[in-house]
C-alpha cells in the first residue's frame, strides 16, 4: 500500500488532531466485538493477529513522529522489533508468517501501548510545534492505520472461518433486499486521458504523478459481477476446464482444489458463504468477493469478456461521486460487513464503483511514469512492492469511506482471496 512526502495545503496540526482521534476510536471500535483470544490468532501467514494490527499502527506513530522528540521515552523498547512490519532502514522484524505465536504482549499490554502513545500524540499535535513533515508523517500515519482496519476486517473473518462453529463477528443489521440490478454496458471514447492524483488532498506517492494515457474506445459493465452469474460459470465447469485459465491460474487451482470462491460451503443442497455476520445463504445479486485474480480472469474469459485496465477503471470513475456499502456502513447502519445486494438501477450508468467489493483489474501493479519512491524509510511502505501483484480499484465493504478515491491503487498477488475482492468486466 503507499505513502505521500508533504502534507496538504489545508492540512493543520488542529485538522490532524481531530482526524487522530477519529480514526484511532475507529480501530478501537472494530476491536470491541473480539475476545482478547480472537485477538491473538493467526489463521495462515498473510493473516496478521488484530492485537499485533492495533500494536503495529501504534508503533508507526512512536516510531515516525514520537521518538524524535527530547522529553519522549519509548513504551517498551522492545516493540520495535516486535511491531515492525518491513522497514528495513529502522531495523529487524519479527517473521510475518510468526506473528500468531507471540503470546505476550497481551491484548490489555497493547491497548497501554496505544493509550500511552494516543496521549503523547495528542500532546505533540496541540501544541502545534511539529514541522509540515512531521505533520506529513502523522498523515500518512493515520492513512496507513485506514488500511489496517480494512486488514483487521479482512484478517478476523479468516480467523473465525476456521472455527467450525462458524462464529459471529456480531449480527446482521438491516440487510438489503435481495434485487437485480440491471445489467447494461457503459461505452467510452477513444482518446487521451489523465489518471493519477491531481495533488489536491492527500494522495498515497503510487498514485502519482498524474500523466497521460491513451485508450482505445470500451465499454464497462455497469456492475460488478454477482455471485449468481459467478455460479453459471461453475455450474458450466468453469474450475474443471483449463481453457479459461492462466497457466498459473490453472496450476493454483488443481494445487488448492478450488470449486468455488473462498468462503462458499455447499450445505443443504445450496450454496452458504461465510460472512462477518456467519454462515448465510448465497444471495444472488450481491457482487462475488473473495474471487483471486486468476478466477475473475478466468471468468471474463469463459464469458466473452476481458478484466478492465487500471486506466479504464479510473476514466470510468472520473468525476463519480464516492458513496457506496463502506465500512462506515458498519458502525451507522449496522451492516454485516459484506456485499450489500443490489438496490435497483437504470441501464446506461455505472454502479457500485466504489464499496462492496475491491475489484480487480488487468493492469500489474508498476509505477507511473516518473514515479520516484520517497526518501528514508518511509519509501519502503510502496515502491519496493511493485513486482508480481495485480491493481485494484474501488475500495470495499469494509474500507472508510473517506479513505477511497477514484485514484486510489490497491494492489495484492494475483492468488489471493481473502481480501475483500470482485470484479466487474471490460469488453
């Protein structure tokens, strides 16, 4: 994920102490429903523990803007190691794939951790002294703690997956009534367009700098794909016949077995998928998440289709208002934390750009022309991760609804799964 070098032009050291609690009571409240049990395990290797989450966030802050400071004492020296993630410039890590069998600190030791450096934070902003860099660092501090409650969503729903009891992570609100969404194409001009950040507002550095690119004419579909159209493509042998396959994509499917996207159970004669709220039926007209790459290509590919570019994407959503089932959703409206079913629509317009489900894109995640990583250790947060992975766009059901933007690139190995990921098609 990403960073910016300066801050905004309307960015003050009052703004950021608003915005710091605001976003550090959010972590705290997706915490809430967990037991400090829940809170300390770690389902595979991508999954990261929710108390190592709310530690590792806590320690950019004391890290980046506390520890240069005269009258600032380290909570626990220690932390450094355990609560690095892959700075390299600031010193060893303890092993990713590990994280789950560090019993201690426990969940009452890190939530000290965070109450001491939240006071100590608060200190620093309101007093108004810190430089526009370090107000810069706070900025992306709290950014970067945005994609940690996303990951903290994402990591727990693996966790309670593996319970057999299929755990609530706490109950279903008001659901969405289960209604089509009309299915149109959505056609734009060929020509010369302008993607990446304009510089107005905070901006992660992938997504600059802003440049030309050239598109032949496309259409987009209107929607992402759902889960009862993924469901033809499996009721035809679409996981049995390679022809639809990347030959990685292929070789992932017969190594893991898969038969359909991560989180379906086949019960009772029907489709269930685990979601935040438990095990629930398969409702048709909400978007498929939790498909990898390979399978939303695979897709497009048995449909007659192709996945839209990352530039397709953005000339699409230029200009659409941000506004969608977000993580917000959750907390005002008690969602679930899942696709919300499609609440009508006409034809000819674009919906559910943004929400529900990150959907993937056929662009590799590389840098814009130009791009240069930041100086420090802060430039290990993006630059280095640009090998190997798959674009993403949109945002999902469990992103803040003011941390996603039309520009905004995501970016995960094309494997993957548990994230909260769909697609929606090209041609």
């Amino acid at each position: 994920m990403s960073t910016t070098t300066k801050p905004t032009s309307s960015t003050t050291s009052q703004d950021l102490a608003r915005k710091f609690r605001q976003v550090r009571d959010m972590s705290d409240v997706i915490r809430q429903p967990l037991s400090a049990e829940d809170c300390m395990v770690q389902s595979m290797p991508d999954v990261s523990p929710t108390r190592w989450h709310l530690g590792h966030t806590t320690w950019f802050f004391e890290q980046f803007v506390l520890m240069g400071g005269a009258d600032y004492q380290a909570f626990d020296e220690q932390f450094t190691y355990l609560f690095n993630s892959y700075y390299n410039q600031v010193g060893e890590q303890f092993p990713r794939a590990k994280r789950g069998l560090i019993s201690r600190p426990g969940l009452k030791q890190v939530m000290a951790y965070r109450e001491h450096v939240n006071r100590h934070m608060m200190a620093v902003l309101e007093s108004g002294e810190l430089t526009d860099e370090q107000l810069a660092i706070v900025e992306i501090g709290l950014n970067h703690e945005q994609q940690h409650q996303e990951l903290m969503l994402t990591d727990i729903k693996h966790v309670l997956s593996c319970n057999p009891l299929f755990p609530l992570y706490r109950e279903s609100g008001n659901d969405a009534a289960d209604l089509a969404l009309e299915l149109s194409w959505v056609p734009f001009d060929e020509g010369l367009y302008q993607i990446g950040h304009d510089g107005k507002g905070f901006a992660f550095d992938n997504e600059s700098p802003r440049h030309q690119v050239f598109c032949q004419p496309f259409e987009l579909c209107s929607r992402p794909v759902t889960c009862g159209e993924f469901m033809q493509f499996m009721e035809d042998g679409g996981y049995r016949h390679p022809e639809h396959w990347l030959s990685m994509g292929w070789a992932t499917v017969q190594e893991h077995g898969w038969q359909a996207p991560m989180y379906w159970i086949h019960r009772d004669g029907r489709w269930h998928q685990f979601t935040l709220a438990g095990l629930r039926p398969v409702e048709l007209h909400q978007p498929v998440c939790h498909v990898s790459y390979f399978e939303a290509d695979a897709y497009a590919k048995w449909n007659g289709c192709r996945l839209p570019t990352e530039a397709e994407w953005e000339v699409a959503a230029n200009g659409q208002a941000v506004n969608g089932n977000l993580l917000d959703d959750l907390i005002e409206r008690d969602w679930p934390v899942h696709p919300a079913s499609a609440e009508g629509g006409t034809g000819g317009e674009l919906h559910k750009l943004f929400g529900d489900v990150w959907e993937w894109t056929a662009s590799q995640y590389v840098a814009y022309p130009g791009y240069r990583p930041p100086q420090g250790a802060i430039g290990e947060y993006n630059g280095k991760f640009m090998c190997n992975q798959f674009v993403l766009r949109g945002g999902s059901c469990a992103t803040p609804a003011d941390h996603i933007r039309a520009t905004y690139r995501n970016f995960f190995p094309p494997e993957s799964r548990w994230q909260f990921s769909g697609f929606r098609l090209a041609r």
